[in-house]
C-alpha cells in the first residue's frame, strides 16, 4: 500500500487540493517537544515522522525506502555534535537504461 498523507506527515495532517495546501498541525509531529520549534526542527520531525511509517511499511507495493545513520563525535564549526543523517530512495517502473555517447 502507498503511503496517506497521515502515514507521512502526521495522524491530523491534511491536504487541500484547490489550492494545493498541505496542513501538518504541530500535534501531529509526536517528536516536536518545544512549544515554538524552529523550521529545521519542524522538518526534522516531518522526516523522522515519514522515516518511522517507510520503515515499519516494507511491503513490495511501497515504492520508497529509508535508512538512518547515526554518527557521534562528528565535529562541525569546532564543536562536536552528533549526526542524523536520512537516505529516502523513491522507486518508479524500471526502464531499461541506454546510453547516448551523444548525451556524455
């Protein structure tokens, strides 16, 4: 089964198609914990949310996979901090590739 807007954004998240508006309300992102999180925690948690469903929906029929890798110390601007990092593969029909000497 293809993931639901719910299954990737969270369980009140909603979608409007005219005009074209994806709502997320805070309380769906279980993982936001502050009352006023910034833009990049937001995202982090839409990710988190969507990396949790893929994972737990492996199933032949979902055309996407996730995988996260955890590295700590990792040091940036002088500082050590601990690294999240998210691979999203999204999968289409296969068609085999060819190739164009001309398109090099």
């Amino acid at each position: 089964m293809q993931p639901g807007i719910t299954d990737l954004f969270g369980a009140t998240a909603t979608f409007s198609g005219s005009p074209k508006i994806l709502a997320i309300p805070l309380t769906s992102l279980p993982s936001l914990s502050g009352a006023n999180p910034t833009a990049l925690e937001i995202y982090a948690a839409i990710i988190a949310n969507a990396h949790a469903w893929i994972n737990a929906n492996t199933d032949a029929s979902v055309m996407a996979s996730s995988d996260l890798v955890i590295s700590s110390p990792i040091t940036r601007n002088g500082t050590a901090k601990t690294q999240f990092q998210f691979s999203e593969r999204f999968y289409g029909t296969y068609a085999a590739p060819t190739f164009d000497p001309n398109a090099v």
